[in-house]
C-alpha cells in the first residue's frame, strides 16, 4: 500500500488522541476514586449503586428508628422499675400495718407516707420522654394522669380561670339573711385581703353578689384562701349564680375536711343556721332538672293561700281572673282552667278544667276533670267546687277572653300546727314553686308518691312530674337535741343510718360507682300523660370540669328533653371539637339502651349543636330523638365555654303514657361520697316471671376505655317485692373516696415502629396496660391508704396485700416484657448493622476502582503516549528533501 | 522525416517534461491542501505517419495525454456513507450525554437522592409524629424532590428547544451546501462544453459533498460530464444547476420532520439531522414521559394513602399531600408540588390513622411502605424506585451503545479515509523522484537539440565553403 505523509501525520495523531482519551478517564478515575461518574459508563451499574444507596440510606433510617424505640423502651423500663420499687416500699408499709401491735392512731400515721409514694407513682405514670408521656397510649401530649377529686378541683380548671370568685364547702349557699356578722379573710399569692362587712351583723342580707364584689379583684380560682381569720385554707371552688358552692379544704388540696371543729367559721355560713332557707312561693313551670324536695316542719299554722300561686296565661295580655281565693281547701291541689269558648252575644266563657289532688291526712292522690261556663255580667265573684277544695274567682270583666287562655292555680290545703311541708324546687331556681302540707304526724316511715304538674309558661302545655320519696323508720321527729337541724326530717341516707338533714338528698342519677347496691322494685300504673315528657339532664361531671350539658336553667347550660321516647338509655356525652367561629360543637356519644321489653341497644355516633343558634336543636342520640334547650345561652358572656374532652352522662326514662302498668326497677347504690340511683322502666311483662335478668348500666365519665360504662348484672324476681343487695361481679368493694385518684386519659393504643422491611416493634407501654386496665396499680395503693386510715387491719394482711402482690407481679411482667422487646431491637440492630457493612462492601466493589490496578494502567498508557510522541518525532523528521542538494 | 522534424522531436520533450515538472510542483504545494487529490500526468509517444518501411520511422516525439486525479469512487462512496453513520451516532451520543448531566446520577443531588430521602422522613416521621421538626424536614424534603423533579423536566424541555433550534441552523446548511453543489455542477458542465475540464472543480465538488454527508444521509449518481445529482431520503437535492430546498415540517404524531420542497418528508436514515430529529422526537420527550407516569403514580398513591390518614391532634382528614393532577395540559412532573395544606402548616401531615391521636404514626408508616409497593396494574409491577433506576439504567445503555457505534464508525472512516489517502494522497519523495526525473529527461532533450543543431551546423557550414 502506498504511504503519504499525511497518513503518518493522521495516525500519529489518532494515535495520540485515543492514548490521551484512555489517560483521561484514568486520571477521572483516580481523582475521584469512582470507576464511573456517568450512566453510560456502566449503566448496570448505575442502577444497581442507586438501588444499594437506597438499601443503605434506608438501613439507616431503621438503625435511627431503633435508637428512638430502644430510648422509649429503655425509659418504660427504667420508669417501672421505679414504680416497682415504690410498689415495694408499699407492700412493706401494709404488712408493717397488719401488724396486730399497731393502735388505730399507728396505722393512720402511716398513711401519710403511703400518700407521699401515690405522688410518686402518678410522676411516674406521667413519664416523659423528650416532651412526650410515654404512657399515654397515642395520646403523647398531655398527662395520661390526671388526679381529680369529687369537688371539681382540678388544675387544669384552675388555669382556665373564669373570674375570681370564692366558696367553701358545707353544702349549698342560699342567699338569705344572716344572723352573725361574716368576713372574708383570704391569701392571694402569699398576701392576705380580708373583708370584713360582707353582712354588717345580724339580719344584714348575704347576697351572692356581695361575696362575689367582696372576693373579686382580690383572688383567683384556685387561689386558697382562708375565712374569718381562721388559719385553714380554703380553695377557692366557683361560684355560679344560684349554685353557690363553697368547699372547704385543707392547704393540701383535694383533702377535704370532714369534721370542722365547732369553732371554725365556715359553720357561720352553714345554710340551716345562718340563711333562710325558704322564702315566697312563685308559679313556675315544669322544666327539665334536677328537682330537690324538701321537708319542712312548720310550727304554725298554714292557711290555705292560693294568692302568690297562681299563674295566668291570656293570649290578649290580660289577667283572666282577678282574684283567686280559696274558700275551703282541705286537699293540697293543683287545678289548671283552660278557656274553650266565649260567647261574646252572651258575654259568657266555657272553662274545662282538669286538677289533682291529695289528701293531706293520708296522701292519697285523686284526680278529675270538668267543664263549667261563667257568665261575665255577673261581677260577684264565681264560686266553684273543685275536687274538695271550694273557690271563689273574680273574672275580670273589662277582658277579652280567647280559647286557650290558662290559669293555673297550686293551693295548699289549711293545715294545723306543726304540720309538715313538702316542697319540690328546681336546682338553680329560688325555691320553691310546689308545696304539699301535711298533717302533723302523717308522714311517717315509707315510700311516698307525689305528683306534680303546671303549665308550661310558653306553650301552654300540660307538664307533670312525680317523684317518690323513702322515709326512713325514724319518722319525722322535731329535734329537742341542740345538734340537730330545727327542722328536718330523719331520712335514711342509705348505707349511713338514720342522720337528721334539712333535706333529702338531690335525686340524681350519678352513674353507677363501685359499691355496693340496692336494687328496689316497685309497680307501676301510669296514668294520663305519666312521664310523657322526660325529665333529663341529670348531669353528671365527676372528673370533668367544664359542664356541657345540664338541667339547671344557669346561663351557661343546656337542657336536653327526650321526645316521645320509648327507652331507657344511659348516654356519655363528649365534646370532641369546639369551633367558637363558626359556634360548631362536636359531640360524640355512646349509649346504652334497653327496650321496654328489657332488649338491650349499644348505640354510638356524632352530632353537631351550633352554639348561640336556634335556642332549640333536634338531635337523634342512637334512636332517641332529643331537643337540646338553651343553646342560644351558651356563648352568653357568663359562660364558662366548652372544652374539647368535656363529658356528661345523661339518663333517659322513657314516656309511658297509655295507661298501662309498668314496673320499675330502681338500683341505689352506696359507696363513699354520696349516694346514686338509676331507674328503669319495663312493660310490666318485662318483668314478669319468676327470676329475669337484668343489667344495670350507666356510663362513667371517667375513662376512655371501648366500654366506657361499667355493667352490672343482677337478677330480680318480680312478685318478691323483699330488697336483694347486688354485688359486684369482681366482688369488690371500692371504700376510698375517688378523690384523688388519677384517670387515664391516654387511649389503649400502640406505638407501632418499622425497624426493618419485615419487622415492627411496639416501642410504647400503654397505660392501661402498664398500670392496669382500672389503674388496678392505684388502686391497689389506694386500698392499702384506706385500710390504714380505717384501720382494718384484716384488709391489711390479706385483701389489700392480695391486690397489691397481683400489682407488682402485673408490674414485673410489664417490665420484663419491656426488657425483651428491647433486647430484640438490639439483635436487630446489630443484624441490621451487619447487613449495611455487606451492602456497602458490596456497593464499593461496583463503583469504587482497583487503585493499584488504574495506576498501573495509567503509567502503562503514560508510556504509550510517550512512545507515541518520540515515534512521531522521528517519523515526520527526515524526508527526501533533506538528501537532495 | 527531415532534420527540421528532429527538432520537433525535441522541443516536444522539453514540452512535456516541462509538464510533468509543473504537475509535481501543484502536487507538492497542495501536499496539505484538504480534499486536495494527487494528479498524475500521462505521457505517450507520438506515433510517426504510416511511411513505406515502418522499421525506419522511430516515431514523433512525446505528447502529454492527460492529467489525471488519482482517487477511487468507490472509498469516496464508502466514505460518505460512513460519515453519515458517524455523525447520527455522534448526535445521539451528545443528546444522551446532555440527559445524563441533567439527571445528575448517581451523584448526590439527583431525584434518586431526593427521593430516598423523602421515604426516609416518612419513616421518621412514623417513629416521632409529634415532632414538628421532623414534620417540617419532612415537608422540605417533600420540597426538594418536587423543585428537582421539576428542574430535571424543565431542563429536558430547555435542551429540547436548543436542539430544535440547532435543526433549524443545520437544514439551512443543508440547503447552503446544496446550492454550493449545484454551482460546481454549472461551472463543470460549462468547461466540459468547451472540452476541457478542471481537476480543481472536481476536487471541490467531492469536498462539498463530504460534508453534506455529515448532515443527512445521500446518494451521489455521477453524469458523465462530471456533474453530480444528489439524493437524501428518496428525494433529490440536486439536480445539474438545479438545488432542491428542504425545510423543517411538523409531522404531526411523528413530531419534526425535514421536508423537500414539495412538501414530503424525506426518509432519513443517518446524519447529523436525522440524529437531531430522534432526540427531539423521541428520546428526550421519552424521557420526560416516563418522568410524567412516575409522578403521576407517586402524586396519585401518596394522595391516597395520605386522605385517609388525620392531622397532628385532630379530627381534619381528607388532606392531599401533593397537588392532586388535573391532567389538563400541564405534564404532570410539571405540576408536581406539595399541596397548600402541607406547605401552610406541616401539622397538617395526616401522620394519624386515627383521629386525635398525636403519638399515631401509622398512616405515616403505611406511606413510607409505599417505596416497595410493586403491583402489577401500575408501573409495570416495578416499585417508584426500581422504575426510576430502571430509567436511568436504560438511559445509561443507550448512552453507552451510542457511544459505542460512534467509536465503531469513526474507525471505519478512519481506515477508509487512510485508504483514500494512500491512493489521492501526495507523497513528497515520491514527487521528488519525479521531478528529478523530469529534470533529467528535460536535461536529455536540451542536450538532443544541441546535437541535432551541431549537425545542422554541420551541414550549413562544412558544405557552403
């Protein structure tokens, strides 16, 4: 082949490009130590770099997802292992107590120190972990444990200050008269105010405003403050108007004092010694509530007075009748007129009329209607017999009639000395708009039925109530002994024996608590109308601050009425979300229902109420349509506002209004701090029958858990009226008052964490299961602190311990279990660990370079070049031209 | 032939040597000269007139027949083909090249990266949903893999638009060399009519065609005047003094398209342009789809799977993580960004599967699975991960093969411009040799005419005494 020139040239240099080209990829190799840095040099792997990267990177995730469970899990165990020790601590203390050589005074002063290690264990239960509780289920970020006592006292209450307002305890505050001058003496952040003329002296009035003006600008709820120069603290509690609570208690807060000594001055402003209880009669309508009765032995006589009881409705504004007089009324009645024509040629009206009544010898009740027509020329009073009692009314004559006009009027029958009153008032309202008289001596030891009814202000529409009332075998007795009441009535507060009290007890159903219980069967017949509307709104706030839903008429709260409802139900009500924006107010409920024929509902859902809206909502709860009342209050300035978590337990009994009989099934139950009953309403078949079964229910506001409510079963056998006790199906009896004692407010749910593509670990101890499904840890601790201070040594060395030895052993599982999820987390980890050092190996030999090899290739090709280079050199030099002269 | 005829003998070599003296110098002046082709002059004897005893006429001196070009058609042909293959292999590359630095793989800013990242703050987030930190690492590096994907897809478009602007400059060339061919073809066929003809002409010619050839595959039909007439794509370019414009068309679904100048497309197999239309057509605009079908995938599982899930300690569910796609002419990778909710408040990351729950990480740790859901009815049963690796790996061969096809032509051109070289090539000794041989010969037919003339002096004088 023939050779150019120029071919040398082009060869030397292609020569020389591609020798540079091998160099420069070297050299890339060798600076970055990678074999490639581009998809094209190696597109598998490229792909396969990536896909390692990824393994690896995300390896670290899990290894950094680790750390954080081993953290959780190490805090959980590090946290019961010292709840352990405290548990110990306990049980030694127990078995010390159940020492026979110990006096009473012994054991008590122990209790002190069990107190001190409660403290400790609910610090603990409330462990946290970089800001987080780590017992709280998924709830992280607030206490799971929240201690509350029966008084409502409750720190985060207290933050929420409403106004500064002061109250102590002893029962409730009616405005009145005092007879004794009363001061205020309270702390405020370490400095004391007092005020010294909250009622100038004897007969001065004590109005709530006074005290309010007196406290308010000086002290804040919560603040402690102390009363009339004495040293105890008090708390201040709230103070709404017409619900004056007042609660007294030790500077340890939630302690209540049970004994005040004779010469503390919060008895200066006990109720039955310094205000009137009682005063005026006004005509109010039904409304729904929580309703007192109270008892009251007059020591003179009682004329018949009809004149402040009466309540008139006409649609033209004018009063139907201007007088009202009973002439002879020897039954307690109640008697409503309804207009139902008017002859205007005539100048006539046509009433009907409908009363009841009672004899107040016997109580019997009797009821009747009738119609009588009036002729409104003749301006003499009208006479007429209603029942026994005799009226004369006065029509006024410049009226216009209409059909529909009302009038209403509540006499009480003429009574001799010392007779006895019953009155019936509302919680919240001025007492009191119904009063039954009786003769003195005739309310003696038994069950009592009274039946009320008025009009409704508003509609009009007939409203009735009864209610029965339980003497105990005392009978009435008026007191000749100077410690007791004036006036009162021996009432057997269950489980306490006979104790005198001005009145009996709100009638209220307040859930079923641990306790013992009795359950009572009564039948029943309804009459017309009986229970056709329901009375509801039997609130319950144990363990909740904020009410949300409740029957008094106070400016902040809502009634619920039940319409037509066939059931009984047993609803807990939360608030799940507050919107003050929009005023939207989320409500979650969770219900238990029975049937009349004893069919037994597990109802749950959501509503939503608008807040100052339509004062009256519809709502369906489960299968209960209900109008919810007073909305339009809600954001009335004296409201206290709704909380998310606010919660209410309402009872519902159905309507029963044909006529039929029906029977009733009461529970009352007894445990510390007060008493509560629940009713049931069954067809009368529902009961019939030798023995049926039946489950008692209401719900507690107290926990989360799925079943909210607490079941109790029992049996009844209808045609034995005889009273069986109920027990409880763990058989236990709780003692201890709940307060204090710390709800769970976490949720039962796990801390789910991936720490590799297969695995989870649960890296959190929730709190019922760290401390017990009922927080039996504290429960057990609180057994002991009560049989200390009880002195049942019994308990001591046997019940108490029991529980507390099952508590340390649940404890000890908990804490093992902890220790092995750990452990496992750390075989991963390691596992993990090795995997990562594999995968980058693995990665490296892909994309990292054979130093040795590329330098040894670089020098090699360094050498080409030169080659190259001197080749060149001496190829293009010599040519013919330079031999040819 | 009488003594005067002798000294036509002569004065035709000093001619002709003359001659092929001035050849080798052209030869050696235009040794560097680019397309330049080596002539070669042809020398033949005169042949003396038929006389009674041809033995006795040595023939009538030299003549020169012709000057020659010394190539070989066939390499010529060769060679231009092979460049067309060269140079489409060539584009492809840089086209693939320029994706590979815009995706940055497998360094540490690419989406790879970005997306590793963001699945491993939703495994974070599972372990700590009550973090706002970890929330708001979560939602920057949410952030980061839109803003990158994004970027990547904005710069394809950019490269794109560079590359159609590059077409657009290059059909031009095209049509530019086209008329260069059409004027050598007038100004060959115009010396050939006056029967003479310029090696130069020629030379330029072949060079005009190389680098059409570079442009877009072509046929070259030689006419026996030395004029050419071109063909790309199964239309003529060229015909005598006549050149054909292309232009750029849009081709509908096929997308750009060169044209001819009666409007239809012309079939290209190789060249530069046809390199150009692959990128802009397809290659590039493949790449951004299969980007738009990840995104929409990744957009459309994460929305899902987050709606169910609830806001850091409340009851707010039904949030999207990412917009949610109306698929209306924005491409998805384009639309792809963290939705208003997220980017307001990082609590509104629906960690929770249930509501009110700030310790539940659940929905969270559902989400992070999603890096490994492979399901036949999306993505083709691969995971988002193994398809945008799988991507970058296809992405990489091609790139690779490229470059591969690109080394295997340039070194067939390289042989064949070696073996054009070794037959047009000008090899400086060798012209050497000749000159020194036509010096000699040039010095021989000076030193006869000396003699021929001594004997017609000879003649003149010895006989005229």
């Amino acid at each position: 082949m023939r050779i150019t020139h120029r071919m040398i040239a082009n060869t030397v240099n292609f020569n020389l490009q591609s020798s540079l080209r091998r160099l420069e990829v070297y050299s890339n190799q060798l600076s970055t130590g990678k074999a490639f840095h581009k998809p094209s040099q190696n597109p598998v792997g490229v792909g396969r770099v990536m896909s390692y990267s990824a393994s690896i990177d995300r390896n670290e995730q899990y290894r950094m997802n680790m750390n954080q469970s081993k953290g959780w899990l190490e805090n959980s165990e590090d946290s019961l292992q010292n709840g352990l020790d405290v548990m110990q601590r306990i049980r030694e203390l127990a078995i010390y107590g159940a020492n026979e050589s110990l006096t009473a005074e012994d054991r008590r002063a122990i209790a002190p120190e069990v107190v001190e290690f409660i403290d400790h264990l609910i610090g603990v239960a409330n462990t946290e972990s970089n800001g987080l509780y780590i017992f709280g289920g998924h709830q992280t970020a607030k206490e799971p444990f929240v201690r509350h006592n029966v008084y409502g006292i409750k720190e985060h209450y207290l933050e929420q200050s409403h106004q500064g307002y002061a109250a102590y305890d002893a029962g409730e505050l009616q405005e009145g008269t005092a007879n004794r001058e009363i001061g205020l003496e309270f702390v405020v952040d370490g400095e004391k105010h007092s005020v010294t003329a909250l009622s100038g002296g004897a007969d001065t009035d004590v109005t709530f405003d006074n005290i309010k003006n007196a406290v308010e600008g000086h002290a804040k709820l919560g603040q402690y403050f102390s009363v009339d120069g004495n040293e105890d603290n008090m708390i201040i509690s709230r103070i709404t108007p017409g619900d004056f609570t007042i609660e007294a208690v030790t500077a340890e807060a939630g302690t209540v004092i049970e004994n005040l000594d004779e010469d503390t001055p919060v008895d200066v402003l006990s109720a039955d010694q310094n205000i009137e209880s009682l005063s005026g009669i006004s005509p109010n309508s039904f409304l729904a509530g929580e309703y007192h009765i109270l008892t009251e032995d007059t020591d003179a006589a009682y004329a018949v007075d009809t004149a402040t009881r009466h309540y008139q409705y006409s649609q033209s504004g004018d009063n139907l009748v201007s007088s009202v007089e009973a002439t002879t009324a020897s039954h307690n009645q109640s008697v409503s007129f309804v207009v139902t024509g008017v002859d205007e040629e005539e100048n006539e009206i046509t009433f009907s009329y409908q009363y009841k009544e009672m004899d107040p010898g016997d109580g019997t009740i009797a009821a009747d209607t009738g119609t009588f027509t009036v002729d409104l020329d003749n301006t003499e009073p009208f006479a007429i017999d209603i029942g026994e009692n005799t009226y004369e009314l006065t029509f006024n004559d410049d009226g216009e009639f209409t059909a529909g006009d009302r009038l209403v009027i509540n006499t009480n029958a003429a009574i001799d000395n010392n007779a006895d009153l019953v009155h019936l008032y509302r919680d919240g309202d001025t007492p009191s708009f119904f009063t039954y008289a009786f003769e003195d001596g005739t309310l003696n030891a038994g069950t009592y039925s009274f039946e009320f009814f008025s009009l409704d202000q508003d509609s009009g529409a007939l409203l009735e109530s009864s209610m029965d009332l339980t003497w105990g075998t005392g009978a009435f007795e008026t007191g000749d002994d100077p410690d007791t009441p004036a006036a009162g009535f021996l009432i057997e507060q269950l489980g306490k024996g006979g104790t005198y009290a001005d009145r009996v007890e709100k009638i209220s159903t307040e859930g079923l608590q641990n306790g013992t219980y009795r359950f009572e069967e009564t039948s029943y017949t309804a009459e017309d109308d009986f229970e056709s509307d329901i009375k509801v709104g039997q609130q319950y706030l144990q363990g909740s601050v904020a009410s949300i839903l409740t029957g008094s008429a106070a400016p902040d709260q809502v009634q619920l009425s039940a319409n037509n409802n066939d059931r009984n139900a047993s609803i807990l009500l939360e608030v799940r979300s507050v919107d003050y924006d929009t005023g939207l107010v989320r409500y979650e409920y969770t219900s238990h229902e029975y049937e009349m024929d004893g069919t037994h509902h597990r109802e749950s859902g959501t509503f939503t109420l608008t807040l100052g809206g339509a004062p009256t909502q519809a709502v369906n709860i489960g299968n209960i349509a209900v109008d919810v009342d007073g909305l339009d209050n809600l954001l009335a300035s004296d409201a206290r506002g709704l909380e998310v978590g606010d919660r209410a337990v309402v009872d519902i009994r159905p309507a029963m209004n044909d006529g039929a009989t029906y029977q009733r099934a009461n529970i009352s139950g007894e445990y510390r701090g007060g008493s509560s009953e629940t009713r049931f309403i069954f067809n009368e078949d529902a009961l019939q029958g030798s023995e049926t079964d039946l489950r008692f229910f209401s719900l507690e506001t107290f926990r989360r858990s799925p079943e909210h409510g607490r079941v109790y079963d029992g049996s009844i056998t209808a045609d034995d009226d005889t009273l069986e006790l109920l027990r409880l199906p763990q058989n236990q009896e709780f003692k201890y008052d709940r307060s204090g004692f710390p709800v769970y407010y976490g949720d039962s749910e796990d801390r789910i964490q991936e720490i590799s593509p297969h695995q989870e670990v649960i890296m959190n101890l929730h709190g019922e299961k760290a401390f017990g499904e009922y927080q039996d840890v504290f429960e057990a601790v609180y057994d002991v602190y009560w049989a200390l201070i009880d002195n049942d040594r019994e308990a001591l060395g046997g019940e108490a311990l029991g529980k507390m030895d099952r508590a340390i052993d649940d404890l000890l599982e908990n804490i093992s279990q902890v220790g092995a999820r750990s452990n496992r987390v750390e075989a991963m980890e390691s596992t993990l660990f090795n995997e990562n050092i594999h995968l980058r190996e693995v990665r490296s030999n892909i994309e990292d370079i054979d130093i040795a090899l590329v330098i040894t290739e670089f020098m090699m090709q360094e050498n080409a070049y030169r080659a190259a280079l001197s080749t060149a050199n001496m190829m293009m030099q010599p040519s013919l031209v330079d031999y040819m002269r | 032939m009488t003594i005067f005829g002798s000294f036509e003998i002569g004065r035709k070599a000093l001619r002709a040597q003359h001659k092929g003296m001035e050849v080798s110098g052209q030869n050696v002046a235009n040794a560097n000269t680019p397309g330049y082709t080596r002539q070669r002059t042809d020398m033949e004897s005169v042949v003396a007139p038929m006389v009674k005893n041809p033995s006795m006429a040595p023939g009538r001196g030299v003549v020169v027949a012709d000057v020659v070009r010394v190539r070989s058609e066939f390499y010529h042909k060769q060679l231009i083909s092979t460049t067309s293959n060269k140079e489409y292999w060539d584009t492809r590359y840089e086209t693939f090249l320029g994706a590979e630095a815009i995706f940055m793989e497998p360094e540490d800013y690419g989406i790879n990266k970005y997306l590793n990242d963001f699945f491993d703050s939703w495994q974070e987030l599972s372990s700590s949903p009550e973090e706002a930190s970890v929330r708001a690492g979560l939602r920057e590096n949410a952030i980061s893999l839109t803003r990158t994907v994004q970027d990547v897809y904005h710069r394809l478009d950019d490269q794109i638009e560079n590359l159609e602007n590059e077409l657009s400059m290059i059909v031009n060339d095209v049509n530019r060399i086209s008329d260069t061919i059409a004027e050598l073809n007038e100004k060959i066929r115009f010396i050939d009519t006056m029967q003479e003809k310029s090696n130069e002409l020629f030379d330029q010619l072949d060079l005009a065609i190389e680098e059409l050839a570079e442009l877009v595959n072509i046929n070259v039909h030689r006419q026996a005047n030395g004029t050419v007439e071109i063909f790309s794509g199964g239309r003529l370019l060229v015909q005598e003094d006549r050149s054909f414009h292309v232009s750029l068309g849009d081709g509908g679904e096929k997308g750009l398209q060169v044209v001819s100048s009666r409007g239809l497309p012309l079939q290209l197999s190789s060249g530069k342009v046809k390199g150009l239309l692959d990128a802009v057509n397809e290659d590039l605009p493949g790449l951004q789809n299969e980007l738009n079908k990840l995104i929409t995938v990744l957009v459309k599982d994460f929305n899902e799977l987050h709606r169910q899930g609830y806001a850091y300690d409340s009851d707010k569910t039904g949030i999207d993580f990412f917009k949610p796609m109306d698929n209306k002419g924005v491409p998805a990778a384009m639309a792809f960004a963290v939705s208003d909710a997220i980017i307001e408040d990082g609590s509104n990351i629906a960690a929770a599967n249930v509501a009110f729950a700030p310790g539940n990480g659940n929905n969270s740790l559902e989400i992070a699975r999603l890096r490994d859901l492979k399901s036949p009815d999306r993505l083709g049963g691969a995971s988002i991960s193994d398809y945008y690796q799988a991507m970058i790996t296809s992405m990489g061969v091609e790139a690779q093969d490229s470059e591969r096809m690109v080394g295997a032509f340039e070194k067939t051109l390289g042989q064949l411009q070696e073996m054009h070289e070794s037959i047009s090539g000008v090899n400086i000794d060798e012209e050497m040799l000749n000159m020194v041989q036509y010096q000699h010969s040039w010095h021989a037919a000076a030193r006869y005419l000396n003699y021929v003339d001594q004997m017609l002096g000879v003649l003149f004088t010895e006989l005229g005494r």
